[in-house]
C-alpha cells in the first residue's frame, strides 16, 4: 500500500528533493569558492592586480583570486532561477532537474577553467553533479549527465591544451579518457545503488504496511472475542486487556493495564504464583474457578492460565482467558436441583417399596405375638424377624438420608495412588474376602495428587469393591489398576463374576435397583453422585458369565496446581459464606 503511494505522488518528492538540493549547491560553492574570495581582502589589489585574468598553462596551476567573486555571484544568481522555476515549472519537476543539472556543469567547468586550469581539485565535483542526477532520475539521467559533463571537460582540456605549442597528446588522451570512464562508471554505480536503496525502501514500506494490517487484523481478533483476554509480562504486570474482558471485570482500562494483575480481582499474590508456576512446569494450561467482586455483585469467573511464547521460543509472559461464568453456574445449580428433585421423586416411590416389605413383615409378626399363647420357641423366631427387618429398615432409611442429603465436602490435594493403597490392605484383611477370593492391585505410578474429598473417593472405591464381592460369591479375581493420564486419573476396579446383562447395566446407578440379595441399591447411586461432583466420569463394561469392569476417571493436576485451585476454592468460600 505504502509503495504504490510512493509510485502516484513522485513529483512532489523530487521537488522537495530538488529544493534541497538547492540549499545544499549554495553552502558546497560557498565552502569551496569563498575561501580564494577571502584571499582578495586580506591580500590587496597590489598583489593581484598584475595577474592576467586569463589562466596560465595547465601546469602552473596558477589562480585569480577576482575569479572566486565572480563564481560566488553566478552561484547566487543560479540559485535565484532555480528557486523561481520551482514556482513556474512546479508541474514538471524532471526539467526543472536537468536544467539544474547542465546548469551545475557549466558552473563547475567555469569553475576548473578559472581556478587552476586542469589541475583543479574542483574537477571532481563533476562527479557530485553526477551521482546526484544518478541518484534522484536514476541511470537514463545520470548518464545523460555524464555525457555532458564528458563533453565539457573534453572541451575545456583541449581548449587549454591547445593554447601551449608542445602539447602532449598521451596525456591529454590519457586524462580524458580516466575522466571519461570515472564520469560513467559514477553513473551507473550510484543509479544502480539508488536503484536498489529504494527497491529496499519500497519493500520495507509494503513489509511495514503488511506488518501494520497483521497488527490491526490481531487487535480486531483480540477485540472481538467473546472471552476475556489478559496479557502480563514474566512479573504479573498486565500489558493488555480486551474489551471483553473489561466488560466481565467491569473495569476500566486505565486501572488494569500497566498494574499487577492482581490488582485486577481475579487472583491474590500468593495464589497468581502458585498458578504461575504450576502453569511453567508440567503443565502447558491450567485451569480453575474464582469468585470476583465487581460492580453489581459477585461474578463466578472461569479462567486458564497458559504461558505466553515470543518467537525466539523463550517464554515472554502470561495468558490468562477466562470467561462470566455466574450464568451458567446458576442454570448448572437449577439443573442440579432439577436432578435432584426427580431423583429424590424416584427413590421415594422406591423407598415406600422398601419400607412397605419390613413393616409388613414386622406388623404381622407382632400381630403374631400377640396372638401366640407363649411358645417360647415361636416368639424367639418372631423376634428375629422383627429385628432383622428393623435392620433392614434402618438401613434403607439410612441410605435414603446419605444420598438425598449428602454431607458437606472438604476438598484437599491428596495422594489418591497412596489412598487406594492402603484401603486396598483393608479390603484384603476384612472379613468380606473368603479364601476363594485373589486380590490384585497395579498402581502406576505410585504417587499421584489430586483435587477433592479423599473420604468420598475412599467411598467409591468400598462400594465398588464390595459389589465386585459380592458378583463373586464363590470366589474369583478382584484387581484394582491405577494409570496416570495427561487430563485425568483413571482407576479400576475389575472381577471375574457373573457380569451383568444389559438392563441391570443401564439401572446400575438408579437408587433402590440391587441386584444382591439384602441391598438397597444406594451404594452405587451414590458412587454415580460423588464422581460426577468431582467433575469425573463412570464406565462399565460387563457382560453376563463374563465378569465386570467399571473405570472411574477423575480429573488430575499436580500439587501446585491442587493447592492454587484449593486457595481458589477456600477464597470464594471465605467471600461468599
């Protein structure tokens, strides 16, 4: 773009060129002529006036000093013209140039002709004419140039030559020609450096501009996304904000960019470190959740944290986007209780079957006591009957009340690998394991963080192992396997029992549908509601005869990253009780 500009607008450049050309004609002449000029006043007539105004053989190299005045008045008077046809030729740039040029020639050869003949140091500002017709009209004028000037010093060496009776014609060959060859080869060499410097130009300008266009295309990008958007430098300092961003924070630019992030509501000093590094170790993002004050109330603020890569591969900053999530948490939360409310709908009509079965047993068997004339034996099998069924009662009641109202969490990093270690030493010590029953486990690798409750997760991992049990009532292999993967932590629990077809499969998680005798079927509704707060997920694979494997993926994070999101979770608890 800057290019083709520079290509429809010449004339005005090579006018500003050609004035300051001008200027720079006029301080050269002075500085070379005025110092013979000078000569005149400190010497006085008396030693000049008897020199002939006409020069000497070129080897004398003999000088009028009047001649300097004489030069200095042209000079002026040419500057006059040119500056007036600036104003008379504005409209043709290129002649006002040439005549300049030729005019500059004529000045310079008077020039050498008056102030030391061929031995004049002035010939060589032949060659500044020259390179400066080069320079500005590119090689076409420069040589033209040079062939002017060409003629005129061939026309002033033979005039002088010609003058003297033993004229040596090698020399004179000799001289014109090394003038001849230095005026061309000035031409072509200075147009041609011309030539490239403003193809380098023209390539820096479209270089520029195309650079220009990527910067505003990126701005308009950065803009214009729904996300907010935060950029920090190596110390936290923020250096941009999008206006999407501006708009979640509800803050103005000015109080954001140029201050430590901090300031800004999303993170607190200790808890943008404990982020900062856990995004520069293992993992490339981190993500988490704040609550954020602002204006209007408090904002659920969904955010990640990734490092921020200049082209030479180091790091150069901090990325953190992040997104309103208040919104969606409250439509989460009313789909929760959505949830919740139709589960609780379920279970209670399963709950009335469950304790509609004991009551009726525990009612007939008192209206048998009553009704006994005092078998002793018959009342003590009555009698157990009536507790077996209170217990039975009891604990369906009990686990109606776990699921439907679950105990408040307590969300720690803890080492999930160790944690199913060691009840897995439990489960194989307990009474539930016969002698029937080979218990394996493989844990890789051995030492693992996570996020969460390690009571609720130590819960899973009993109901699922229990079940396993109890699929194997005349023994079998129960293995537990631990993998480590780059977004989760994923364990097993694996039997050889009898499986499961694939309605009991479907209604594995519904409350109060056991498929053993004696259970309540809570067990693993309530393994189904824990992985889901967690933010995990539930697989099983079985088939009937085939045996069972149910995976349970949770999400990971290593220890920084745990104690950062934990601070994160305590410091919205602690503003919002």
């Amino acid at each position: 773009m800057s290019a083709a500009g520079a290509q429809v607008h010449p004339m005005p450049t090579l006018l500003r060129q050609l004035r300051w050309y001008i200027a720079l004609r006029l301080v050269a002449v002075l500085a070379a002529v005025l110092p013979y000029g000078l000569s005149l006043l400190l010497n006085g007539p008396a030693q000049v006036g008897t020199e002939s105004p006409v020069p000497a053989p070129p080897e004398s190299g003999a000088v009028n000093p009047l001649v300097a005045l004489v030069l200095l008045g042209l000079t002026c008077v040419a500057t006059l013209v040119y500056i007036a046809l600036l104003h008379v030729l504005r409209d043709r740039p290129k002649v006002q140039a040439y005549i300049q040029f030729y005019g500059d020639l004529l000045l310079v050869t008077g020039m050498v002709y008056s102030l030391g003949g061929i031995q004049s140091p002035f010939s060589l500002l032949y060659l500044v004419v020259i390179a400066v017709a080069s320079a500005l009209l590119r090689r076409r004028a420069g040589i033209a140039v040079a062939s002017g000037a060409n003629v005129l010093y061939a026309g002033l060496v033979l005039s002088l030559y010609y003058q003297t009776q033993d004229t040596d014609v090698l020399r004179v060959s000799y001289l014109l020609a090394v003038h001849c060859v230095g005026f061309y080869a000035v031409a072509l060499l200075t147009s041609y450096l011309a030539r490239s410097a403003h193809r380098a130009e023209q390539e820096l300008e479209a270089k520029s501009g195309h650079l220009a266009d990527l910067q505003i295309m990126h701005r308009d990008i950065v803009q214009s996304i729904n996300s907010g958007l935060i950029t920090t430098d190596l110390d936290g300092v923020v250096t941009l904000v999008n206006l999407a961003g501006l708009a979640i924070l509800g803050r103005p630019e000015e109080e954001l960019v140029g201050r430590p992030i901090q300031e800004s509501g999303l993170f607190s000093t200790r808890l943008w470190e404990e982020l900062t590094t856990a995004a520069s170790g293992q993992r490339d993002r981190l993500r988490s959740e704040v609550a954020v004050e602002r204006p209007g109330g408090t904002a659920s603020i969904g955010f990640s944290i990734s490092l921020l890569t200049e082209a030479n591969g180091r790091q150069g900053g901090y990325i953190v986007i992040f997104q309103d999530l208040t919104q969606w948490q409250r439509l989460r939360e009313e789909l929760r209780l959505k949830d919740r409310m139709a589960a609780v709908g379920e279970m209670a009509a399963g709950l009335a079957h469950e304790i509609g079965n004991p009551l009726a047993a525990i009612s007939g068997s008192v209206q048998l006591l009553a009704g006994s004339g005092g078998n002793e034996a018959s009342q003590r099998r009555l009698v157990e009957i009536l507790l077996k069924e209170s217990q039975r009662l009891d604990r369906t009641v009990k686990g109606f009340l776990r699921f439907a109202r679950p105990r408040e969490r307590s969300i720690v990093p803890f080492d999930i690998a160790h944690l199913l270690a060691e009840h897995f030493e439990l489960l194989r010590n307990s009474e539930e394991v016969s002698r029937q029953h080979t218990l394996e486990i493989d844990l890789d690798p051995p030492s693992v963080h996570l996020l969460g409750d390690p009571d609720q997760v130590t819960q899973i991992f009993w109901n699922l192992a229990r079940n396993s049990l109890r699929a194997m009532p005349e023994g079998g292999t129960l293995r537990v396997l631990g993998r480590l993967t780059p977004d989760v932590y994923l364990f097993q629990v694996l039997d050889t029992g009898r499986g499961m077809s694939e309605e009991q499969r479907a209604n594995l998680f519904h409350p109060f549908r056991s498929f053993f005798d004696g259970g309540t079927g809570i067990g693993m509704a309530i393994v189904y509601r824990i992985v889901q707060e967690h933010g995990g997920r539930l697989h099983v694979d079985s088939r009937p005869g085939g045996g069972t494997t149910i995976s349970v993926e949770l999400p990971r994070g290593d220890a920084a990253a745990a104690r950062a999101t934990m601070e994160s979770a305590l410091l919205a608890t602690s503003e919002h009780p």
